[in-house]
C-alpha cells in the first residue's frame, strides 16, 4: 500500500531508489490493467475472430467442427465472395461519395455563414437546424419516404443522397459552427489587410483550420452511410441495386446455391472498406473524440 | 441602395429599409445556406409536418386523407400488442442499453486512464474503437450465426459443459434476454472515448490530492472520477435514449417482432404499419408519440443530471 501513495505523488526530482520503486509499481499495475482490458477486448473481438476463421473454412470443414480453426485455409472462399460482391461494393461508394459530398459541402457553407457573418435571421436559422436535434429521425421517416416517392426519386441514386445528407445536416452544422465560431477574429482580420476576398478567406483561413474536425466528421458519416440499411430497403426495390452491407442478408437467407464459406467471405469483404478507411484516419478520429474537439 | 438620406418615412420603414439594406450586404450568406435548407424543407420539415397532420388522418400515403381526430392514437393507446407487448419490451431493452452504455464504458475508460504507458493505452484505445468498422448487418449475421440452435457457438460451450442446448431467439422465453445479451461485454469504444475525454480534462492536482489522502482505487473512482464525468454520462444518456426508442434493426432483419410478439418494439410496429400495411396516419400517430417520449425523456435528463462543469463531448 505504501507505493500506492508515494508512486503519483513523486515527480521531479528524487532519489534514484525512489526512482526504481516508482518503476515496478507502474509496470505491476500496468501490466494487471493490460490483462483486465487485454481479456474484455478478446471476449469484444470473439464474434470477429470467428467470422475470420469461418471465412477460410469450406463446408466439409464446417460440418466437422463448425467454430473451431482448421487447415487448410480456403482462400478461394474469397475469390468466390469479390465476383459476388463487386457490383453491390460499387453501389455502397456511390451512395457513400454522393451523400458525403452533398452532405459536407452544405453543412460546411452554412456553418460558415452562421459563424462569421452577422445577417438577418441568423439567429432564426441556426434555431430552426438546433430544433432538428430534437425531432428523432422516426417520426419524419415514414413521410420522408412518401416525399422521396412523390419525387419519383424511389430506386435512385438521388433518392438516397439527398434524404441521408438532409440527416446528416443539423448535427453538422452545429458542430461546424462551433468550431468556426472558434476561430480568432484576427486571423480573418490579417487576411483582409492583405487583401484576401471573403472567398477566399473561406478556403484559405477558415477549411486548413477545420481540416481535423472535418475529417472526423467525414469519416463518422462515410462509416454511417456505408452501415445504412433502413433507408435503403425501404426506396430500393431492386436488389441489384442494394448496398454491400444490404445484400448480405440476402445471401444469408439463400437456400439453394448456398456457398457458406463465400458467404462468410463476404461478410469479411463488405466490412473491409470502411476498415482501410479507419487505418488511414483512427489517429485523428481517436484524438478528435478524445479532445472534446466535437461539442454540441 | 437605400441610403439613411432617404425622405422621412415612417418608424417602421425606415427599420424595414434597414433590414433589406443588411440582407443586400450579405446576400451571399443566403445563397450559402440555400443547399441545407433546400434539403430541409423537403426531407425535414415538411415531413414533419407531415406527419403532425396526417397523424390525425387516416392516410394510406398516396390517397386523399380524412380526418379522423384522435383515433389513431386512441387505437394505440389501447392495442394489447403495442402496450403489452412492444411498450414493456421498449422500456426493458431501452433501460438496459442506458445503463450499459453508462456504465461499462466508464469503467473501461477509468482502466485506459490508469494506464501509465501511453503506447498502452493507446492501444486499448484503438482495440476498443476497432469494433465500429463492422457494418451493423455482418455484426447481426454474426450474431445470429453464434446464437444458431444447431450450430451456434453458445450451445456447442452449452454441450461442451454438460447443459441443455437452448433455443435463444427462436424462444419467446429467451429471445429479448438474448437480444440483451448481444455487445457482450460492452465496452463501447466512442463512449469510452467520451468518457476518457472526461477523465483527461481532470486537474492532475486533485487526483494526486486524492492519492495523498490515502484514497484507494475505487473511491478514488466514485467520489472523484464519477462525479466530474457527469456531463459525459449526461451525453451518452441523451444518444442512448434517442437510440433505444427509435431502432429496430434487429427486428426488421432478423426477428420481425417475434417469436410471438417477444422482440416487438413500438418502433417495429411503427415500421409495419407504415411499410406492410400502407397505414401511414397510424404510423405517424405511433411517431408523435415516440417524439414526445424522448422529448420529454431528454428533459428529465436535464434536469436529474445537473451539473456545473461546461457540457461537452462527443
């Protein structure tokens, strides 16, 4: 108990046998918590790790032991599941560049406005988005559907960008806002001295500064519209037109031409883009939500 | 452009002048914020709107409505399959994600925090956060896979230790308690990023004054750590509650409210009634009532869970 209280209190300067008291207390104790979250996180990764092992496995394989690993590994499994699902993994990026790009392009000039300009109604207008954080999305999806139908914008691509970038918008904006918001009015004023224009105060000043938050909040609704499958069951009634993560119900419920270990492959492949994505971003991502950069 | 030279007119004038002259200055903010509320009015507003009105109507979504006053929500208020059914399952499923979301996070994160390395932690960080690039549908598949009466990995263990096999979702006795059970161990990784923010914004000072005085680990959790995370648990109770009234995923895709109405939700038969049965104004006397539900549910939120720290997070 004793290195319970001098450990944390002790820093700066002090003498070398604290020093190695200190260390093996902080290694101990890490090491206990390591194994604590070491082992939560195994038991959280399980359901992946089986997914993993069954997507090597043939049917003969399953049949035999149906969780446990074995040799040798099927990688035809996935040579079967990319010609399945290339078609549907092309629908899944369009929808997924289309609604981001209208999604963030909207949200990023209206925050703007909101944050730097002083312009009647302002005010009403950044309420009337703040009131939309309010309204939860199944009271307006129903008749969001009804609109989508009138506009003859069902089993388009449209018909899914618009409506999930309309989502998408309330919590961009504010969280946009802030941030801009944020920004020292010096910074505006120093390129107004040099002459910038208010365009180009926008792309020059105000987006390099909120490139981090962007970027999480890119990478929140790429995740976000890849995952989608309410909206899209509902306005696509074609199945060749159904996203990655929609058409694997489908194989999942198939009966005849049952390819189970293809099938599994494809689980693994529909997970995959979003996967690479969060090794390109987690750093930013991680250290976004870890900052308190998001705030409502 | 009107210039304050203009003759004398009239108070009102003159303010509104004034107003037409700062909307001509910044007419651009306008035409910036046209694309957002473009989108608005037509996939925000007016279906809201939309759903106010037709709730009190009995649209089938393409026909010419009538009105029908307050019988949809009469009909609800007293159909045995929403109140005793879906409601009980609501409330039991949504108090559980509540407090999961609340508490198993935290305790992940008051872990991650004690971690002196910071490669370490790091790590768990990422191990944590990892989970969420799996697409909603693969992480159900997978599930349901492990929950297979047959072939499912919990009765295989089940088998393995001598019990008897059980039938999970297709059960009415064990298919919501199943439900439940899915996350295991639940340790979500934004909430636990959320609250390790909460953690980090601690002055170092009181925790190492906390240590001096001789508190241990666990009191150092609840009487300091608790108490200064609360606009954290504030903020994952607002998503939680907006989340557990409103999804259904696992019963469109997989359970379709049943075996015998054992997962049905109110936003299930929502669903149904709206997509299955074409009765629109009914669907939207079901969304009233849900919106007023978390409406009134994120005020009790506020005003049970005060405090003074500045409200932020994720």
């Amino acid at each position: 108990m004793t290195t319970t209280i001098i450990a944390p209190s002790s820093r700066g300067a002090e003498k070398p046998t604290r020093k190695v008291t200190r260390r093996r207390f902080r290694i101990s104790r890490d090491w206990t918590l390591g194994l604590i979250l070491g082992t939560l996180g195994l038991v959280t990764f399980v359901p992946l790790i089986m997914l993993f092992e069954l997507s090597f496995k043939n049917e003969q394989q399953m049949a035999d032991a149906m969780w446990l690993p074995a040799l040798p590994l099927h990688v035809g499994n996935y040579v079967r599941a990319f010609s399945m699902m290339g078609r549907y993994m092309v629908n899944s990026t369009v929808f997924v560049v289309g609604t981001v790009t209208v999604s963030i392009i909207c949200s990023t000039l209206t925050a703007y406005a909101l944050a730097r300009y002083d312009f009647p109604g302002r005010e009403f207008f950044f309420m009337a988005i703040l009131a939309l954080l309010m309204i939860p999305g199944i009271l307006t999806l129903f008749t969001t559907f009804i609109v989508t139908i009138n506009l003859k914008l069902n089993n388009t691509n449209l018909g899914i960008w618009l409506p999930l970038a309309a989502g998408a918008q309330a919590f961009q904006v504010v969280v946009l806002r802030t941030f801009l918001a944020s920004i020292p009015e010096d910074f505006f004023e120093a390129a107004r001295l040099d002459g910038a224009s208010e365009s180009q105060m926008l792309t020059l000043i105000a987006l390099p500064l909120a490139k981090p938050i962007m970027t999480t909040l890119i990478v929140l609704q790429v995740n976000a519209v890849w995952n989608e499958f309410v909206w899209p069951i509902m306005v696509l009634s074609r199945p060749e037109r159904y996203p990655a993560t929609l058409i694997i119900m489908r194989l999942g419920a198939l009966i005849i031409d049952r390819d189970l270990g293809a099938q599994y492959a494809a689980y693994v492949i529909a997970g995959l883009p979003i996967l690479i994505l969060f090794a390109f971003a987690s750093r930013s991502f991680i250290r976004g939500l870890t900052s308190g950069a998001i705030k409502i | 452009m009107p210039s304050s030279a203009a003759l004398p007119q009239a108070k009102s004038q003159t303010a509104f002048l004034e107003i037409l002259r700062r909307v001509r200055k910044r007419w651009y903010c306008y035409v910036m914020m046209s694309g957002t509320f473009v989108l608005l009015v037509a996939f925000a507003y007016y279906p809201a709107a939309s759903a106010i009105y037709h709730s009190f109507t009995n649209w089938d979504g393409f026909r010419h409505p009538e009105w029908v006053g307050l019988k949809n929500y009469r009909s609800i208020l007293t159909s045995d399959t929403i109140m005793h059914s879906a409601v009980p399952n609501m409330v039991l499923l949504g108090l559980w994600q509540i407090l999961r979301a609340a508490i198993f996070p935290f305790l992940g994160a008051a872990m991650v925090y004690r971690i002196r390395n910071e490669k370490l932690a790091y790590f768990f960080r990422l191990l944590y956060v990892l989970p969420i690039v799996v697409p909603g549908t693969v992480f159900i598949q997978v599930w349901r896979q492990l929950y297979d009466p047959n072939v499912g990995l919990f009765n295989e263990l089940l088998k393995f230790v001598g019990m008897k096999p059980l039938l999970f979702l297709n059960d009415p006795k064990t298919a919501l308690f199943s439900l439940m059970f899915i996350g295991f161990p639940w340790i979500d990784g934004v909430g636990l990023l959320v609250y390790l923010a909460g953690l980090l914004a601690i002055p170092r000072e009181v925790i190492e004054a906390a240590i001096v005085d001789g508190a241990g680990d666990l009191r150092r959790l609840v009487r300091i750590e608790l108490p200064l995370v609360v606009p954290q648990i504030r903020l994952i109770v607002i998503l939680n509650v907006i989340n557990a009234l409103q999804s259904f995923g696992w019963q469109l895709l997989v359970t379709q409210g049943g075996p015998i109405e054992a997962t049905t939700v109110p936003a299930w038969e929502m669903y149904r009634a709206a997509m299955v049965e074409s009765r629109f104004g009914a669907a939207s006397a079901m969304g009233m009532l849900l919106f007023v539900s978390v409406f009134l549910l994120t005020l009790i939120n506020n005003a049970a869970i005060r405090s003074n720290i500045e409200y932020q997070g994720g």
